[in-house]
C-alpha cells in the first residue's frame, strides 16, 4: 500500500508538524509547501492517482479541501480523484475550535 500526505505547509498549519513527523516515519509520503499555486496543485493532482491511502492535513470547509489561504484544492470540479481511495481529513481549523471550546 502506497500513503501520502498533502500538506498545506502555513503559519496556520505549523501546529500540525508533529504529525507530518510520525507520517513520514511510518512511510508516508508528504506533500508539503504553498498550494495556491498551479504547479504544486498539478503535482498533487499527478499524485494521488498512485496512492491508496491519502491523508489531507490543511485547510477545508463543507464543499471543498482547501490549501494555502483557503484556496480550493480538491472540491467538485475533481473530487474524482479520490474515487476507490482511502482517505482522512483533519482541518487546521480544528485547532480554532479548540480554543473557542474552551
């Protein structure tokens, strides 16, 4: 089984590199840097076709997985790309919600 793990690398998303840590040490293939633009987008895009298992660490909202500054990066347009594939989801907004919790 192939793994990978699409990282939107921002001051928002620091809090979340201890995981991108133990994914690597547990053999996953990261993804990591500013999403917002065409050539990284395309990269992931090329990639996840070769990955059973996908992990999405960023940014998202109801309709979409985002990157960098909340620009889409897998929403209606190619959620086909995730078809037959294993994948999990933790937002960076999480850690907002955290703190409004408490």
């Amino acid at each position: 089984m192939s793994n990978l793990c699409v990282f939107p690398d921002d001051e928002t998303t620091a809090f979340l590199k201890p995981i991108i840590n133990v994914l690597q040490k547990a053999g996953f293939d990261v993804y990591d840097g500013n999403t917002n633009g065409e050539e990284y987008s395309r990269l992931v895009f090329d990639a996840i076709p070769q990955y059973d298992n996908i992990v999405f660490l960023g940014h998202g909202c109801s309709d979409a997985l985002s990157g960098t500054n909340q620009s889409p990066l897998i929403d209606s347009r190619n959620v086909d790309l995730l078809r037959g594939k294993n994948y999990f989801y933790w937002p960076a907004i999480q850690k907002s919600l955290f703190r409004l919790m408490a």
